[in-house]
C-alpha cells in the first residue's frame, strides 16, 4: 500500500496536468486523519498527487476503481524498466 512520501512517474500525459516519465510525490492519503471519515464511501487508502500545475489529483489504490497503476508507475517499476531498457532488453 502506497504512503505520504512514495514517488510515483507518469505514464500517460494528461495535457499540461501530467507529463510522461516526471515524478510525483504522493501528499495525502485517505486514510490520513484530516482525510479519513469513519463509515464513508471514502474511508478508502486512496493517494493524491499534485499535477504540473498543483492541483490535487486522487486516485485509488489496487483493487479500487480508477486505480492509480493506470495513470503511473511505481519507483521500484520505473528504474527496473529503465534498467531494462538502458540493457537494450
């Protein structure tokens, strides 16, 4: 499960709110107290980025809809594919 602090890189690029390869850092999560409301729908661990221009984006985390692994990769995918690719692989 992701946390405050985690970087994610875009994989798709969303006009000038998202650029391919950039990282984002995850400032919130749902289940943050200030965020988290006890029986909410959104009582979720959902993440939130801020995009290119500084507005909050939110997204669920596996097993929720609109998923995060949609929109990003993990740091740990990124440079593995990164790896990969710099091998010629």
């Amino acid at each position: 499960m992701l946390k405050v602090g985690d970087i994610l890189y875009a994989k798709r690029k969303v006009d000038l709110q998202l650029t391919i390869d950039k990282t984002y850092t995850i400032v919130y999560t749902r289940n943050d107290l200030k965020f988290s409301v006890v029986g909410s729908k959104w009582d979720e661990a959902d993440i939130c980025i801020l995009d290119d221009e500084g507005t909050n984006w939110w997204f669920g985390q596996i097993g929720s809809s609109e998923c995060w692994t949609g929109w990003f990769y993990s740091e740990k995918e990124w440079k593995r594919n990164k790896n990969l690719e710099d091998l010629g692989i």
